[in-house]
C-alpha cells in the first residue's frame, strides 16, 4: 500500500508539474476540438451506428494503448489528468472521431478501405511523430510503422462486426 500510494503521489506530483504547460493545452485541445468538429459534421440520422462504431474503436484503441505501456513499448510523459496511464484524448476524442467520420462518409467498401488506409497512414507516420515532437509520446520498442497495419485493421475489424451485428444497409 505504501508502495502504490508513493508511485501515485509521483504521478500526481509530475502532473502539477506538467500542468498548463502547451504539451497539457494541446492535450486539452486534442481532447475537446474533433467532439465540436464531428457534431457539426455528424450524419443526424445515423448518429447511433455511427457513435457504436466510434465506441467499438474507443475501447479498441484504449485497450490496445493500456497494452502497448504496459508491456513498455511506450509511455506518456504528459497526461491531461493524473489518474490515466495511456493518452485519453486521443483514445477517446481524436482516434474515434476520425474513425467516426471515415465510417460515416465512405460507406462502400473500395472507398472506406482507400479513406482508412489514409487515415492510417496520416495518423501512423504525421501524429505520432508529432506527438513524439512534442514530447508527449516516448515510444522504447515500437515504431511508427507498427502502428499503420493496426489502425487499418481496428477500422476494418470494427465495420465488419458492425455489419454482423446490423445486416448490410441498415445504418
């Protein structure tokens, strides 16, 4: 117990270090800017498909990235609140908003895996090494190009359960 209650007052320590620092407003940002962007653009109509899908890949990306630390291939020198190991802001803002979007707008499969295969591509090799520029992100065994193969298939994985689950047609 006393072990637990140090690591943590050494977690919330570095926080109150870290807070409101631009690395913490980015994260704030990053946290707040894509839910106000996808409710402007979000197809009304097909809101609950389209936020079960944005779910799906939610807790897929929060549970891989709960993973990928705890087996030390990365870690986080910033966090927006102290009590979260992987980066929340993007596990459930930014990743499922743009999930969400690509989802909703390439509704063919040709289409989707070209879109996706962008995003992947975009997210992989232009935001993490920003993330890594910015110094939130510290990747120990893993590389950029890890991450490409895997955002494509939580994107696929996810529209085929979905359409399992739903039939085809029906969002």
């Amino acid at each position: 117990m006393k072990l637990q209650d140090k690591y943590f007052g050494q977690i919330y320590e570095t926080w109150l270090i870290n807070l409101f620092t631009i690395q913490w407003w980015a994260l704030l940002l990053v946290f707040i800017i894509p839910w106000v962007i996808w409710w402007k653009l979000v197809d009304k109509n097909k809101i609950t498909a389209i936020l079960c899908y944005g779910l799906i890949v939610s807790i897929l990306s929060s549970g891989l990235d709960e993973a990928g630390h705890a087996l030390h291939l990365w870690a986080y020198k910033y966090r927006l609140v102290p009590l979260c190991v992987e980066l929340k802001p993007t596990n459930v803002s930014l990743i499922p908003v743009i999930y969400m979007l690509v989802y909703q707008y390439f509704t063919r499969w040709k289409e989707f895996i070209i879109a996706t295969t962008i995003m992947a591509a975009c997210l992989a090799f232009i935001g993490e090494p920003f993330l890594d520029w910015l110094d939130i992100y510290k990747r120990f065994k893993w590389e950029y190009i890890y991450s490409f193969p895997i955002y494509i298939a939580i994107a696929v994985s996810v529209k085929l359960l979905l359409g399992l689950i739903t039939g085809p047609n029906k969002r």
